[in-house]
C-alpha cells in the first residue's frame, strides 16, 4: 500500500525493482500512473478515492483474517485508546 507519491514514499529504483514480486498495489488516486509509467500491469494497480475501501483479508499465507477485511481511506476513530 503507497499512501502518497512524495520521494521518501515512492523510490523508483525500489519500485521497479519490487515489481517482479508485487501482487498488487493499492494507492491513491492519482498515484497508480506513477506504476505504470514504469512498467507494472494495470491489472496489479487499484487506486482508491476518498471513503472507497479494499478487501485486504487474504494475508500473505493465503489464510482468511476478517480483522483486515478493509482498508479505509479516511480511518475512523472506533473510541479505543490509541
């Protein structure tokens, strides 16, 4: 997940470099452009507006965790002690 396209978020020596190993990227709007300029498939590109979510629950071990079901864009504040 890329939260924004300055410098020290987005490196392209770094992102090319991860590509062969990337499943998918989810950004902002606005930033997907910047992957595939260099060269990574659309298909492997979500760009998200404000208040649009993503189903992130398929962890790395291809096992299911409901807790991260969804990936907000404006995070809201649940009332726990932070």
């Amino acid at each position: 997940m890329i939260s924004h396209d300055h410098w020290d978020h987005l490196d392209y020596r770094v992102v090319t470099e991860l590509e062969p190993r990337v499943k998918r990227v989810v950004t902002g709007l606005g930033v997907g452009e910047h992957f595939e300029y260099w060269g990574y498939p659309v298909e492997k590109i979500v760009e998200l507006d404000w208040w649009d979510s993503f189903d992130l629950a398929i962890l790395e071990n291809g096992q299911y965790n409901k807790d991260w079901s969804l990936i907000h864009t404006m995070p809201e504040y649940l009332g726990k002690e932070i």
